[in-house]
C-alpha cells in the first residue's frame, strides 16, 4: 500500500490551494493524512505522483477527493444523553423566544438534524423553527436532503432515541421501502442546507443553538480558533453552542465569553 510522507502531504496542500483556492493548511496533518492515505488506496494508485497529476488536472476529481477527505461519521440521536440535555433543559429555554434559528455546522448526511427536528417537533416548536444545515461536501448534503437512511440503522437510532427521553414509537417518523427509511417531509420542510466553509466563508445569520461536534478535532489549533470566533459572532446573546465529547472552549481566548452548561458538550454565551 502506497504511503505518503510529510513532504508530499505539503507539496498536495499547496497544490490544492494553488489550483482549486481550497485551504487544508489548517486541518490536523495527522488526520488528513490517514485520509489522502486511504483515498490512494480506494482509488488505485500506483504512487503519489499519480494522484497529484489528477487533482492538478481534473476539476471533478479534486471534488471528488474532497468529498471523500471531509466526509465524517453520523448518527441519528449519537449521543443520546446530550439530546437528553436538549431536549430537558435547552429546548424549554430558546422554546420562549418568537422564532429559533439552529445551524448544525459540519452536517455530514444529516441525521443529526433530523434528530434535532423531531426534538422540535416533540417539544411542539417545529412551526416556529428553521434549521441551517450546512457542510463542505455536497455529495453529502444530497443524501440529507433527501431524509433517505438505511433501515437497519433503525434499530440503533430508535434505541438512542428512546434513551434520549423519546416516547413515541420511532417508526412513526419515517416510511419503510426498500431496504431504505425516508424521514417525513414535516421535518424537511424546516431545514436549509447549503454548502459552507468553516475555514473561509463568513457568518450568515445569528442563532439560537450552533451544533458543531466532532468536527473541531479535524482542525489545528489555529483552525479551531478561527472556527470558534466565527460562531460566537454567529450566536445570539445567551444563546448556545454545541460541541464533540473531545472538544472544548477551554484555554481559547473566547472562554470568558461563555459559560459551560453540560460538561464539556455545551456552552452557553454570556457576553
């Protein structure tokens, strides 16, 4: 199996950006190389050369190799003590307000907004939400769109929902065909999705609850900063943000700002 050192790994960086404009200087080089890695490999590449000439070369293959280098793993209700949180004692607090805004920010394919609507629409505050969806990759935006899952992840996600505080029974909230589970249009009809850049596109709204988890351990410091300022000029005042299990606002320059309300998990903000 073909293996890439440090300097080819920079040599890429820099090609990418100097072709396409895209910036992976700031994504952990740990992670992004176990990803070029296994993308060498998926594809057939004899050597490292091979691959540097097509993304040089071939515009639909450099999207390619994005999507397949940002794509992360998802799951209805993962983690469903923090839904738990959610649905106990954040829902009922930005529930007040006329209107609530929720961006989840690293989408992937979506099941994780899905289940932040059906959170919504247990808490009878779906018709008065909208839900930003957004991620780099739009191959993955598609699927969520669509509300399309496979149904034998169903079981997995009913019993997360159920230890999350769900009552109902899970099957309620999609049609089974085909080996396949599609979400009903009630949830759907709620969200926006939108291809965006962590990196280096801006804010476009302010919100009540931001959602960005297990996204930040893909970054360098450097990134996760500048991530974490764009969502704290994203949040409405005393509104809150969301992050991975290994993630974290402490020892940022922004930790003032925010006072923690679950753990590591969420944060809220009080300046």
């Amino acid at each position: 199996m073909v293996l890439i050192d440090d300097r080819e790994l920079e040599l890429l960086i820099n090609d990418v950006f100097e072709y396409h404009g895209f910036d992976f200087s700031g994504y952990s080089r740990a992670s992004l190389k176990r990803r070029v890695d296994r993308l060498i490999h998926l594809d057939g590449f004899k050597n490292f050369g091979e691959l540097l000439y097509k993304v040089r070369t071939e515009p639909d293959y450099f999207k390619h190799m994005v999507e397949e280098i940002t794509v992360n793993v998802t799951e209805m209700f993962r983690d469903p003590l923090f839904y738990k949180v959610l649905r106990n004692e954040i829902l009922p607090i930005i529930g007040t307000k006329p209107f609530i805004r929720i961006w989840h920010a690293g989408c992937s394919t979506g099941e994780e907004v899905y289940s932040m609507a059906i959170l919504l629409k247990e808490a009878n505050l779906l018709h008065k939400s909208l839900l930003y969806a957004t991620d780099i990759n739009g191959l993955v935006l598609d699927v969520a769109k669509k509300g399309i899952f496979p149904l034998h992840m169903m079981k997995q996600y009913s019993e997360n929902y159920m230890v999350s505080g769900g009552k109902k029974d899970f099957s309620h909230y999609y049609t089974a065909n085909y080996g396949y589970a599609k979400f009903g249009e009630d949830l759907s009809e709620k969200m926006v999705f939108s291809q965006h850049n962590l990196v280096s596109d801006g804010s476009f709204n302010e919100f009540d609850l931001i959602l960005c988890r297990n996204v930040l351990i893909y970054f360098d410091k450097e990134l996760q900063e500048k991530a974490l300022v764009l969502f704290d000029d994203s949040l409405a005042k005393l509104g809150y943000l969301a992050l991975g299990t290994k993630e974290t606002i402490k020892f940022s320059p922004l930790q003032m700002r925010f006072k923690q309300v679950d753990r590591e998990k969420l944060w809220k903000k009080i300046l």
